[in-house]
C-alpha cells in the first residue's frame, strides 16, 4: 500500500544507513530510533542489507517505516519486498529497476537532479522523486522545480542537515532524506551510537518544531 502524503510529512526524517556490516546498521538503527527518528532506509550498499531489513521489520514492526535504498538492480526490488520493507528508493531512473519496484506494491522512490529526470520519474508513475544528490542545486532547485512540477511529491537526499532542515521545508518537500550528516559510515565503524543517538534528537526536534510553525502559520 502506497505510504500517504500524511504519513510521510509525520516520519519527516528518512535515515540514510550505508553501514560497513549488518551488525553495525542494526545498532546504529536502534540509536536513531532512540533519538526519534523512525524513518529507516537500509542501502543495498550495507552487507546483507535483506537480512538487516528482515530483523529490523520483526524487532520493530509498524512502530518504524522502513525501506530499502539504492535499488540499481530489479531483483533487489523483490528481494527487499520480501524481507519486510515498505518503500523502496533508486538513486535514479531506470525502466527495468522501476518496473521491479512497481511489481511489489510497494511505495516507490525515483532519483532525479534534472526536469527532465524528473519528467521521466513521473512518467513512470514513481510516488516520490527523491531529488539526488540535492547538495549540488540545494534548496532553491526544489523551489524551482515547483513551478513545473507544483504537485511532485520531492523527497531530497544528500547535504540535508539540521542546520539547513529549515530552507528544504520552506521549498516545499514532504520529506527529507538524511545519510551522512546523521548516521555517518565513520560513526557506524567506530561505534559511536552516542553521537547518532544525540544527532537523531537534534534532527527531531528541529524538523517537529518547523513543521508546528507551518501549522500555527
């Protein structure tokens, strides 16, 4: 079933986890959890990233929204499917890797950094563009988007920090996409969880307050 509008502005926060080992990605998981953040995408770029997914879904269920990113082949699509994600995110376009991902039923994310990337990812029926990697055009590229492409639900993804959560609202996205800058390799490696625990909180608690504003405005 297709993740809602709603639901996605509520999660707000999309952790990027690129982990060195299934070990690693599990327990920086339960830090960002800790720290607030439940929107959870595991990278095919982390070892055994169906299995990490698979423990992650029977430990915490519908209490977190769990994906599966960097899905550059069509068979990671199902795989991930049947391991217990709920949306599944490409870095870009591609016909038989989007036809995989609609195949499961799941909510399906598309990249794109142009129009026309962005063209072709509504053409194909995508239900979010996540616009990668966004630190090159930053904020004003999705304000600028939104005169073309007024009703494209845009998740950006890449240089999205709390420093800057603020201007990527205010351009309109329904989410954000947060890799490095919150559940960093080198903090996962290190075992640093303290530090992704205390970032997650920083990061919730600035995107809850942004999104009261918006409401009291």
């Amino acid at each position: 079933m297709t993740i809602s509008t709603e639901e996605l502005r509520r999660v707000g926060i999309i952790a990027v986890v690129r982990a060195p080992s299934a070990e690693s990605a599990i327990a920086g998981v339960e830090a960002l959890v800790k720290g607030g953040v439940t929107g959870i995408e595991i990278t095919y770029s982390t070892p055994d990233a169906p299995s990490v997914i698979a423990h992650l879904a029977d430990r915490f269920g519908d209490s977190i929204l769990l994906g599966a990113g960097t899905v550059i082949e069509p068979a990671q699509a199902a795989t991930a499917a049947r391991a217990g994600a709920r949306f599944l995110v490409s870095p870009g376009v591609s016909l038989p890797v989007a036809k995989a991902m609609f195949d499961t039923g799941l909510t399906t994310m598309l990249g794109a950094l142009t129009p026309s990337e962005v063209m072709a990812a509504v053409e194909l029926g995508a239900d979010v563009v996540k616009i990668f990697p966004a630190g090159f055009g930053g904020p004003k590229l999705i304000s600028s988007f939104r005169g073309p492409f007024p009703d494209v639900r845009m998740m950006p993804t890449g240089g999205v920090s709390v420093d800057n959560l603020e201007a990527w609202l205010a351009a309109g996205v329904v989410a954000v996409g947060a890799g490095s800058e919150l559940i960093s390799a080198s903090d996962l490696a290190a075992g640093r969880f303290d530090v992704i625990e205390t970032r997650a909180r920083e990061m919730t608690t600035r995107y809850r307050k942004l999104r009261q504003m918006e409401v009291a405005a």
